[in-house]
C-alpha cells in the first residue's frame, strides 16, 4: 500500500492533535510534565521494523489498547520496568522510590494511564475528524521491548508486509524515563477515513 | 557474550545465515526460533516464524514453517556450505502471549508442532528445545560452537 503524501500530511496533522490532548491529560494526572511529541509517520517493512525493535531487549512494561469501530487501530505504551514503579509514585501522590517493585497496583496504575492515553487520543479523533474508535480494556504485559513491539503488530504483519507506524518521543518531566508511545492503524478503515476527509489518494 | 558489532538481528518472519565469528539474535513470543547448525562446517542461522502454515499468496516465505523450514535447510546447504545429514536443530518460543492477539493466543503450540513434523521429514534431529510459558525469549546463537544462550524474561541466563 501507497501513501500519498499528502494523506501522510493530513494524518500528521491529525495525530499532532491527539497527541498533544493526551500529553496534556497525562500531565495533569501525573502532577508533572508529560511531553509526547510526535516523532515520525511512515510505511514501514515488518521485517526491518521488527528487527530494529529486537535489538532492544530492556526490559519494559507494554500497555495494548485496542480500539474498535470504522478505524481500527492499536496503541502500545511502553516505559522501562523501572519507569512504571516511578510513575505510580507519581500517580498516587507519594515520593519516588515508594513503589519497589512492579506489583498489582504498579499494573493497575499502567492500565489507567494506558485508558488516559488511549481516550484523549481517540477523542480528538472522534469529535474533529469524525472518526469512531471504541478502547477496549488496556493490556498489560512486562517482557523484553522488542517482544512487546512484536505483539502488537503481529496480526497486521501476517495479512502484510508493510506497517503504518506512527513513532513519538514520549519523556516525562523530572525523571529519565524515555517511552514510547506507537499508533498502529488499520490500513484498510484508514484508507476509507482519509477517503472520506477528501485527501487525494 | 561478545560485542555488538558481530551480532546480527533477525525479525519476525525472517531468516539470517552467518559463521562464526559473528553471533545471530533474535526475540521470540509466540514465534517459534529454529536454530539450525552444522558443526563441522560451523554454519548456522536461525528461522524466526510467525504462522504454522501458509495461507493466501504471501510471497514472504519465511513467515510460515511449512514454507520457511524448506527454504532454511535450502539456503543453509547452497549459501552456507552446510550438509543436511550434519544438521542438528534447536527450538526456542512458542509463547502464550497478550490476550489482545486474539486467535493468536494458542498460537505458539501450532508452531511448534508443525516445526516439530517438518524437522522429523526432513531428518534433522533436535538436540535442545525450550519452549512455551507466557514470556518471551531473547536467543543468541553462537556459530563457533553452536551453543544458543537462552534468557526468558525475568529467568537467568541458560546455555541449550
């Protein structure tokens, strides 16, 4: 699949949008600056993207949300194991170095800002482009990060070997925890959408 | 191990070939990785397939073992000098992994069952095998030697 560019343009535009609502949210939730920046767009090859991401083997917390309605598409949070003890001192309002290890509220705590992201961004989509995205329950899974990338596009790798990735540099004020944050659409219901906004093919 | 730089990264649904010095590495979820070696002309490579079995007109064979173990075997005897009867294979991954895949959930199980079948056709013996669980695994083959180091996710490191 070709994207024009500018359709590339368009979504750029789009994602800025969402992505600043949801560095606004979380920081407002954290008590502390949340600055997502949205870093590229791009077709990528599923063998490249993926072994690129395997050369990361830190290990790291994955939030997947899955979003459902006429723009299927995947979100994946992902933040060192480490990060996510600090962020949930953040969240509960208590010191840093609290949280010890990654435990049932370390999870609930990723599910939540996992749900913050997922519904800023899928609301700016929702009331400015028209969009219907449903989140479903984020997922939470500690593993190495290149295997948390793996999960989350496997299924698009299987039906094709090209991935629209949507990359941002996601840093968290006060600390050095590094995140990334990645936006997978599905090709298909993007297409219609962008169709339906009117952008040249 | 050793340094990064004759390290080699293979993706999801692809396939490397080297000899030593250089190291090979890959990460597995539900992907099952073939460690394939001939010690004699220490050569070896590693498979990192996704699906059991093709389906459709994907020309990416190396995503599927029904397809990709062949081409492996193939590749390793006309690019690497490798002779089948020497052969020994290695099996890693199979993992159950997020919820959100779906269908894919019991995948890992399918993948090694048919890797299983096609290595037992084709005669090549497996001589080490770790597979399963709910984590994922990070492998690096050692071609010098054929010795694959094996780290699943918050478990020490274990020499297959």
């Amino acid at each position: 699949m070709v994207i024009s560019p500018e359709r590339l343009r368009m979504l750029e535009v789009i994602m800025k949008l969402s992505i600043d609502n949801a560095s606004r949210a979380l920081s407002k939730t954290l008590r502390t600056g949340a600055k997502i920046t949205l870093s590229k767009i791009y077709m990528a090859d599923f063998n490249e993207a993926t072994e690129k991401m395997n050369n990361d083997t830190r290990e790291m917390t994955g939030i997947i949300v899955n979003f459902k309605g006429n723009l299927g598409c995947k979100m994946l949070f992902m933040l060192p194991l480490e990060g996510s003890t600090i962020l949930t001192d953040y969240y509960l309002r208590q010191p840093v170095g609290t949280t010890k290890e990654f435990d049932d509220d370390t999870k609930s705590v990723a599910q939540e800002l996992g749900n913050i992201l997922a519904s800023h961004i899928s609301n700016s989509l929702v009331s400015d482009f028209n969009a219907k995205l449903l989140p479903e329950p984020p997922q939470v899974h500690n593993d190495f990060a290149g295997i948390i990338f793996s999960s989350l596009v496997m299924e698009q790798g299987i039906l094709c070997d090209q991935l629209l990735l949507i990359e941002t540099i996601f840093e968290i004020c006060r600390t050095e925890i590094s995140c990334y944050l990645f936006l997978l659409p599905e090709l298909a219901s993007l297409e219609k959408l962008l169709d339906a906004m009117g952008t040249r093919k | 191990m050793n340094d990064t730089h004759n390290i080699f990264t293979v993706g999801v649904g692809d396939a490397k070939i080297t000899r030593a010095p250089h190291h090979l590495k890959t990460l597995l979820g539900s992907c099952i990785g073939i460690v394939l070696y001939d010690p004699i002309a220490k050569v070896g490579g590693i498979l990192h397939i996704m699906l059991p079995k093709k389906t459709g007109n994907d020309s990416k064979l190396t995503k599927y073992a029904d397809t990709g173990l062949p081409f492996f075997i193939a590749q390793l005897i006309k690019n690497g000098g490798a002779s089948k009867s020497a052969m020994q294979a290695k099996i890693f991954g199979g993992a159950k992994m997020f919820e959100t895949a779906g269908n894919l959930i019991n995948i890992g199980e399918k993948n090694e069952q048919e890797v299983r079948k096609i290595l037992k056709e084709e005669g090549i013996k497996i001589v080490a095998a770790k597979t399963g669980g709910t984590k994922g695994y990070n492998i690096l083959l050692d071609t010098a030697t054929g010795s694959v180091e094996c780290r699943i996710f918050g478990e020490p490191i274990s020499i297959y």
